[in-house]
C-alpha cells in the first residue's frame, strides 16, 4: 500500500481566488438576512432535543449518523448512505421522519423500476374519456431511495429533476414537490452484480455522504435488549415529536446563521486545492486525484456548516464546522484514479492531506 504519510509537505496557502467582475449595482438591493434572535435559537435548540430524543428512542447508537441526517434536513438537502447490509439505514430513515408529523414514502429500487414509479403517471380513465394525473412516491416530504444502484440508469436520472429543482414534469406538467423534501438514498458497497454505479452528476446533488460503521458490542447488545422489549418491531412506530413549521423554523434560522468572510475564504480555497492539488499536497499524491471538487462542494459546506453550527446551539459558523464535515461534503466529490484503488489510497486520507494543506482561519 502506498505510504501517504511519508514526507508530508508543509502548508501552503492557496493563492486567493480571482477577484470577480464588477457588477451594476441593483435598482434596490435586498435587505440582509438578519441574525437570529435568542429566542428564535432557543426555540430551534428545544426542537432538535425534541427530534434527537425522539430518534434515540427507538435507534441505538449512531449518533454520527443522526447528525448527519439533521444536518441535510436542516440545510435542504440530500443525503446518501452507504454501508454493508443491516446497519439499521432504512430504521434511521423511517425513525426521523416519524418524528415529524410529515408525509413519508419508501421506493425499493430494482432494475426494473421505471421512472414513471418514482415520478407518476398519467392514466387514462374511461369514465371521464381524459387523462389524469397521478403523482409518485417522490412527492413526499421524506423519500428513503431504498439501494438505489439497483435503478437502473434512466430510473436514477428521473430522481435529477426532483433532488436539483424539487419538481417532477409529468405530460408536460410541472408538479412542485412539498416542503420540506429530503432523499435519503442507501447503498451496499459489497454486492455489485445486477447493480448500476451511480454517475457523477447524480453523486454531486446530494449534499453528503455518511458511510455508516458498525455498533459497538455495548450497542449490539442493546439492540438485542429492544428486540426482546419490542421497541423495534416493523410495526411500532416513532410518536411525531414536531410539525412541519417547526422544521421550517429550523432551516429560516440556520440560513441566517452568520459565516464570516475568513471562513468563506476558507471554503473556497480548499476547494480550489481540490483542482490544483499538485502545488500543496506533492505530485506523489495529487497523481490519485482523477477529478476535484465542483462549486457545489463549496455550496455543501457553507449550507452545512450552518446547520451544523445551529444543532451545536450556535449563532455563528467556526472553522472547526468545516473540518467536521470535510468527508461528509468530498468523499463523494474528490474522485480518485484506478491506481489509487489499485494502492488502497481512500479518498478520504487525500481529503485530510488537502485539509492539511490550508492554513485554518
């Protein structure tokens, strides 16, 4: 295996990024978002103790796994989780949105999935002699996309339009998708026959991916312990904890949280070491880089980061926001070459050597 950690290179700071054109200035400029109030905070705190207490009882463990689904909730989002089988992705998923009183819907992809059953349909019905409408399971505020490199291409592509600008065109339609809406999508990594790969413009629209560990023994034994006392049987369902505004009220303030322009800058300049990694991580190393990160990625972290930033009860984004999220936001952006697979470089060692590489505001 190739040796990463061999002669580190020391920081450098990223040259600044290009200085953007002047634009007119607008007839009337919008007034900025105001900070949130400390009554607007403590609202949100009380609400996320409320989902995260709701969440605990019934799922065990996985804290980081719950955050990271708060976290896309919170931000507008979408999430992907990958894991061997039985590491309770699909329980996580139905568990939250059973904590808010909001409609909830489960597609089991399968090769022969059409995009027709995730998006709708128009049926003719004879005893009007006209077509009507009727929407698919996407039209939901929570959607659990169960396996979904099971789909094939076309059925993944039909889910573009939904995660990019929350709509679905049905016989030239537009049906607009309900708010909130969050695509929590699955995957095993392990078993690749009949299953599709994900393209790289599916990947980048979800805003993060968890890879899901293994319970520790104390947390599988309590998972037998549940299963004894019936906590989680299929047919036991979470108590909706909160509402659909009170989800709202959590992203209206986590969009006013405040991120300071070195933190921006931060943003930015990883993601332009992402591209250009050659000058600050060796070429040893940028050689297992096949493509950088998009602007989406600086898009994830500043909208995540603020969610993030809010479940830690704060007002303000810290760059140790950015360094919590790097794997979440890139491991799924940075695309590494063959050889790198061939060594047994993960992306998310070259993720850390980038983060290495820029100097922390």
């Amino acid at each position: 295996m190739h040796d990463l950690n061999a002669a580190s290179p020391q920081p450098v700071a990223p040259p600044p990024p290009p200085a953007p054109a002047q634009a007119p200035a607008p007839a009337a400029a919008a007034p900025a978002n105001t900070a949130p109030t400390a009554a607007e905070m403590a609202r949100a705190t009380e609400v996320l103790r409320i989902i995260s207490a709701s969440y605990s009882a019934k799922m065990v463990g996985q804290d980081r796994l719950r955050t990271s689904l708060l976290v896309s909730l919170i931000a507008g989002g979408h999430i992907l989780l990958e894991s061997v089988p039985g590491l309770a992705k699909t329980t996580a998923a139905s568990t939250l949105a059973d904590t808010v009183k909001a409609q909830f819907k489960r597609i089991q992809c399968t090769p022969d999935l059409l995009p027709s059953d995730i998006t709708g349909n128009q049926i003719y019905d004879a005893a009007t002699g006209s077509f009507r409408t009727v929407l698919g399971p996407v039209h939901a505020n929570f959607v659990l996309l169960d396996e979904i490199n099971r789909s094939s291409a076309k059925t993944q592509s039909a889910m573009l339009e939904a995660m990019q600008e929350h709509q679905t065109t049905i016989g030239g339609e537009i049906h607009h998708l309900p708010k909130p809406f969050l695509v929590i999508a699955t995957q095993n990594p392990i078993e690749q026959e009949g299953t599709y790969e994900l393209p790289e413009a599916q990947m980048d629209r979800f805003l993060l991916k968890e890879i899901v560990e293994y319970p520790s023994p104390a947390e599988e034994l309590e998972v037998l312990s549940r299963i004894d006392s019936g906590v989680l049987d299929p047919d036991r369902h979470v108590a909706s904890a909160v509402s659909l505004d009170d989800v709202h009220l959590l992203q209206d303030v986590a969009s006013r949280i405040y991120v300071d322009p070195a933190i921006r800058n931060y943003i930015v300049s990883i993601a332009y070491v992402t591209r250009n990694p050659a000058p600050y991580i060796g070429e040893e190393r940028a050689r297992f880089i096949k493509y950088g990160a998009s602007p989406r990625a600086s898009i994830a972290f500043l909208q995540a980061s603020r969610a993030l930033a809010l479940l830690k009860g704060r007002s303000h984004v810290l760059p140790e926001d950015i360094r919590e999220l790097r794997h979440l936001v890139l491991r799924h952006r940075v695309l590494l070459t063959f050889e790198a697979d061939a060594e047994g470089v993960r992306s998310e060692e070259i993720i850390d050597q980038i983060f290495a590489s820029v100097p922390t505001p």
